[in-house]
C-alpha cells in the first residue's frame, strides 16, 4: 500500500482489479486479454507436475524481462483478527529467506541493474522483478528460494513492523480512504470482505514470527502460484528454468489450508 495521496489510492485500486483481472484471464485462455498486450500466438501457458502454472508473454522490443509469481492469497484468507497478515508477510518476504539474507537479495538486484516490488490485494499477492532477460535464470532462481521458506524470526519482524505501521498511519490519515475502509466494512460486514489488505496497527503487533511463517507454509505453495514472465525470452528456455527451479517444491494442502480459512470442522 504505498500510495497515500487522493489520486494515487484510487489508481492504486483500479490497478490491482485490473492486474487480477488479467491474471486470471490469461491462465484461463481469455482472448480478449490478448488483444491489446499481445496476440495469442505470443502466449504460451504451461502447468508443472507441483501444480504451479507458467505464463509466458514474449515480447522482443527490449532486451528485458519482468517476472510476476501471483500467490493466489490475500487479504481474504488473513486469520480473524489479523486483517494485514498477507501484507505483513509480503514485507517479511523481502527480508530473506534460508540461503538469501535481506542484504543478498538486495545486492543481487543491484549487480543486474534492475528493479523489484510488491502489493497485496483481497485476492492476491504480487512480487514483480524487473532484469536484463540475460539475468532471468536468477530472477527465477531467487523467487524459486522465497517459494520454498521465509526467514520470520520475532527480531525480523520487529525491526519491519515499523515500516508497515507508517503505512497505516499515512492511509489512514486520508479521508478517501476511510470512506473506503468504513464501506467495506459496512457493506460486506461479518465476511473476509469487510477489510482491504491494509492491516491495523493492534493487529500487526499481536503478530508473530510463528505465525507468518505459518501463513507462508499454507498458501505459497506451487499449486496456488501462478508465474507469468514477460519480456524478450524464449519460452522453451523459460519453462526448462521454471521446472528446474521450482519443479522439485511440493504442492501445499490447500484444502486443508482453505478449511480453515473458512472455520470448517475436518
């Protein structure tokens, strides 16, 4: 959530429902997606044996790439009580995981000369690394690290609870986006509807390291992943990477995971 002026949160919001959106509507094979982005001739969709599927949208106008890992979590599935968990867990992504510290991955991207970011929506968390293509082989290599473990210690989720908290204060000291929050919650009241992404300052500091990492375990999981890269790639070269890096995670058990989301009994 890093917009905070009046303009920016209501593009921040058309953003996200469009980015889902076309999420779901290339992985399906929607045709209209492809209309103005790319032709369907340049998509080529894959599912590995783990369940996680593969986008790929060749595009050679430069010599880069983007890649996308699209959690299919959000907001919606945060355990009661703890409406900003998916979004404290995308902070907690960024500082490390086994074999990655924080300062590796941030120097990684530094050393390739590109770019990465993050949002958490209702539906979804996003995590985009932008690299010369030659770099895609480490991009992939790095989310695959992140799919597999996050490093949430107590003392790591301490020193990034401030920084999530700042958000807070400055969202909700616009008057926009009360108005939003208060709809939610007067329209959708009693659902996992009735709160937006954002989270609440009492909520993130009853959280835990233990539970982030719970949350981690249960839904970012290969078979509820979608990875879509974009840029100047071949794709037979792309999906031979994707297997080689994240073909050997196992698939979570996202019944499990969603029953207990829901409150139903085994």
């Amino acid at each position: 959530m890093e917009a905070h002026d009046l303009k920016q949160i209501g593009q921040r919001r058309v953003f996200a429902w469009m980015a889902a959106w076309v999420i779901v509507s290339v992985v399906v094979g929607g045709a209209t997606v492809g209309a103005q982005a790319a032709t369907e001739s340049e998509i080529t969709r894959a599912t590995l044996k783990n369940g996680l599927r593969v986008v790929i949208v060749r595009n050679s106008l430069a010599p880069v790439v983007t890649t996308q890992i699209n959690y299919l979590v959000g907001s919606n599935e945060a355990p009661n009580g703890f409406p900003g968990m998916a979004h404290a867990l995308e902070h907690m992504m960024f500082r490390g995981s086994p074999g990655l510290s924080s300062a590796q991955l941030s120097s990684l991207i530094a050393a390739m000369g590109g770019n990465f970011n993050a949002n958490t929506q209702q539906i979804v968390t996003q995590y985009f690394f932008t690299v010369p293509s030659g770099d895609l082989e480490t991009a992939l290599r790095i989310e695959a690290v992140r799919m597999r473990d996050v490093l949430a210690t107590d003392a790591l989720w301490r020193q990034e609870r401030g920084a999530i908290e700042q958000e807070v204060a400055q969202d909700y000291s616009n008057p926009q986006y009360l108005f939003y929050s208060r709809l939610l919650a007067q329209m959708f009241a009693g659902t996992p509807y009735e709160h937006d992404a954002l989270g609440t300052r009492p909520s993130f500091q009853k959280t835990t390291g233990a539970m982030l990492k719970d949350f981690h375990r249960k839904w970012y999981a290969p078979n509820n992943a979608i990875v879509v890269v974009a840029g100047d790639v071949d794709p037979k070269a792309v999906f031979s990477l994707a297997d080689k890096y994240f073909g050997a995670i196992k698939p979570g058990d996202l019944r499990s995971a969603i029953d207990k989301a829901l409150g139903n009994k085994p």
